[in-house]
C-alpha cells in the first residue's frame, strides 16, 4: 500500500475509532507528517481525499475538523464517488432505443410494447478512460433522454424531472476484461476489472435505471456498524 494510501486510511480508521465526545480536530500537517514518518505533501494529499469524502474540513488558520456526521452515519466511498464532479467526464458511445426482453420488462415493470432507452458511455477520470458503463432507462418516464444529459449527471437529470431516488442496489464481481473493452478502454485484453451492476430505485420502489459498469481502477472502502444480527444468522445450522 502507498504511503499516501496507508495513512489516509489509518486516519480514517482512527476517526471512527474515537467516540463521541472524542476532540473534533486532527492534529495539524507537521505533527502528522512526524508521526507517520513522511512528507507533508504526503499528509496534504491524505488530507484533501478525506475533505473529498466529506469526512474533515480544513480551515484555513484554525484547523482540521472533523466532520460531524462522521462519527455517526456509515461511510461508503469508491475511486469515482471520492472525486468531484470537474474531475469527471463522459463520452457517448451508443444511445438507441428497443423493446424490453422478459427480464428488462419485470426489472422496470414494463408492458411488451414499451421502448427502453440502452446507451453505452466511457467514464473519464483525471483524463484517463476507467469505466465503460451500459444502461436501461424506460422511455415513458425520460422521453427526452439525448447525449448531453447522458454526458453529464444521470441522477441530476432524474432529480430534474421531479422523481426523487429512494435506493441503489449494487453487485460486484471480479473478471478479466475482452478485447472489445480493452480498445474501449486503452488496457490490455484480459486485465482484471470490476463488474458493477447497480439498479436505481425511486421512491415507490420503481427501478428507474439498471447498469452494468466496467471499471479497471476500481477501490472501494465501507465504514459501517458491527451487525450482530447477521453475525447470529451466519452462525446457525440451516
């Protein structure tokens, strides 16, 4: 692991470690960079991905603070979600319509007649390819769906229309990428890459969009509470 890697993460891990009426500062850049034995640019760069991930706030001249929600909601972060919205870009590869097969139509509850939107996008990330995304989204529901709005926010464009999203439900899986991908994304045919597969759910519980994202760069760091219950279940004999 990285330096810069290592000690954003012990950082992070001993954020949550403290409990509530633990200090709400860090300690500043020089002692920090003393403590882990490394650069203050090294320190600098831990500290600008926690701001990112809204976990501290940096105030000139005061301090490092720690955010106050940190403490108390879990955290979910990955290489996409920790990076600001100037720092991505999109680029359209394909967008048509078509009828629903069986499984599309029971994802979106959808009649035989009703089109579905499939589009396929490159996701640039500080300039370099990362992700290839291919997407369903109901025509009924987004009629106007057209290259800008796909090159921008898809979530801001369905906020926009006046839905409101309830859930997403994301899958993960590990695989080596094909020769079509890998032109598409500037790597090597059989790369490893992650597999994402994510349905986006409205309130109501109408799936809105379904995805399946190819990402070669992909991490991804969950803080969340110990599940007893779970633990308990995973436990007993079937």
């Amino acid at each position: 692991m990285k330096k810069k890697e290592f000690v954003t993460q012990d950082l992070l891990s001993k954020i949550y470690q403290q409990g509530a009426d633990s200090p709400r500062k860090l300690p500043p850049e020089r002692q920090l960079a003393e403590e882990y034995g490394v650069s203050r640019f090294t320190i600098r760069q831990a500290l600008e991905k926690l701001v990112s991930i809204g976990v501290i706030n940096i105030v000139q001249g005061s301090g490092i603070y720690i955010s106050e929600r940190a403490r108390s909601n879990p955290l979910i972060y990955n290489s996409i979600t920790e990076k600001h919205f100037d720092q991505i870009a999109f680029r359209l590869i394909s967008l048509h319509k078509k009828l629903p097969d069986k499984e599309e139509r029971q994802v979106f509850g959808l009649a035989e007649q009703d089109y579905i939107w499939q589009f396929c996008r490159l996701r640039y990330v500080d300039n370099q390819r990362v992700q290839i995304e291919t997407s369903k989204m109901p025509v009924n529901d987004f009629p106007d769906l057209n290259q800008q709005i796909i090159e921008s926010s898809i979530q801001q464009y369905v906020l926009s229309r006046g839905w409101r999203i309830s859930h997403l439900m994301t899958s993960y899986q590990a695989i080596a990428i094909t020769k079509p991908q890998a032109e598409l994304l500037a790597a090597k045919k059989g790369q490893p890459a992650m597999q994402i597969n994510s349905r986006g759910i409205l309130e109501g519980g109408r799936v809105y969009e379904i995805s399946e994202v190819i990402d070669i760069n992909y991490a991804c760091t969950y803080v969340i509470p110990f599940n007893q219950d779970n633990l308990s279940f995973r436990q007993t004999t079937p």
